[in-house]
C-alpha cells in the first residue's frame, strides 16, 4: 500500500494519522513509521497477498489443529474409544487449540477475553474447518490409518501425510480470505 505524507488517511483498526506521523492508536506495539506491517494493504483487501503470508497462517492453523487432533487420538485410544468418538474428541481439540493460540497472541496485545474470543472466531473458523475436513477425509481414505495405533508407523505417517495435504488445500482458502480482509488478516493488526 502506498502513503501519501501530504493528506490524512484512515488505516483500518489504526485511527487515522495526519502526514503518517506517530501512531498513537496502535498503542505500545513500538513500531517505527510503518514498519512491521508487510502486507497490511493486503489483507484489507487492498492488495496482492503473498503465498508465504498465507502459508504463515495455515501453518500457525495448521499447529494448533495438529496439537489438539493428537492429544484427542492419544486420549481416545488410552480410553479404548472406537474411532468415531475418538475423531470427535480429536476436532472438538483441533478447534480449541487453533482458537487457544490465536487468543492467547491476542490477549497479549490487551484486548479484553470477549474481544480476543470474537477476533480468533473470525481469524480461524473457516481455516480449521477446511483443515479438519481434509485431513481427517484423507485419515479416513488411508487403507488401515483408523485402526493404526499410536505405537504403528502407518499412524504417524498417515497422519503426516493427512497435514500435508490439508496444509496444501487450505493455504490458498487462506490467501483467498486475507486477500479480502477476512480469516487470519483480523489477526494482523494485533501483532
């Protein structure tokens, strides 16, 4: 995104800022001038979003369905659940997790737990379903991977490759909704 320094602008979730001068708004992120902020035009629908921005989001998705979706298995198999309770425990996880570290950068940045709850719904919901979907489809089509146990190398390899490909047919959902201000580009003005 372009600045002029001769006319006042509004810079989403930023107030507006006469000549770009300070940034009061921005509260104690420290930032000099605009620094700090790649892609902001970006993900306010303004311009171009890289694929390394989208694939930084999937992957920050991608870590938190990943904690959840295994600690749910390890959980589920440690009970002797069967395989449908156990994948929804894993989900239920995967959600809990991708929202937890999106709120828990969030909170950081001051906002209140209402606030942090509505920003990571908006940040993550469509990414961790499209994830969800696809690698637990691709657990699902794997010949043996449900029934594998947490000791059985077609577990971990078939979960692996599931995140794989779910890494890969998310990242562009996600550069599709940065790209227009929404998925994780609500995230973005509080880093």
């Amino acid at each position: 995104m372009q600045h002029h320094t001769d006319s006042a602008h509004t810079h989403e979730g930023h107030g507006t800022h006469e000549g770009h001068g300070t940034h009061e708004a921005h509260g104690s992120h420290g930032h000099e001038g605009h620094g700090g902020h790649e892609g902001h035009g970006a993900h306010a629908g303004h311009g171009k979003v890289s694929w390394s921005m989208a694939a930084k989001a999937t992957l920050h998705c991608l870590t938190g369905c990943a904690v959840g979706e295994i600690l749910g298995m390890v959980i589920g198999t440690a009970l002797g659940w069967g395989n449908a309770p156990t994948m929804v425990l894993a989900i239920a996880l995967a959600f809990f997790f991708g929202y937890s570290f999106t709120m828990y950068a969030i909170l950081r940045a001051g906002l209140t737990l209402k606030a942090a709850i509505g920003v990571a719904l908006a940040a993550d919901t469509v990414s961790i379903t499209v994830m969800e979907i696809v690698d637990n489809g691709v657990l699902l089509a794997v010949p043996g991977a449900m029934d594998a146990h947490l000791s059985d190398a077609l577990f971990w390899g078939a979960l692996a490759f599931a995140f794989a490909v779910a890494f890969a047919i998310t990242t562009p959902v996600n550069k599709w909704l940065i790209g227009r201000g929404k998925g994780h580009a609500v995230v973005h003005q509080y880093h």
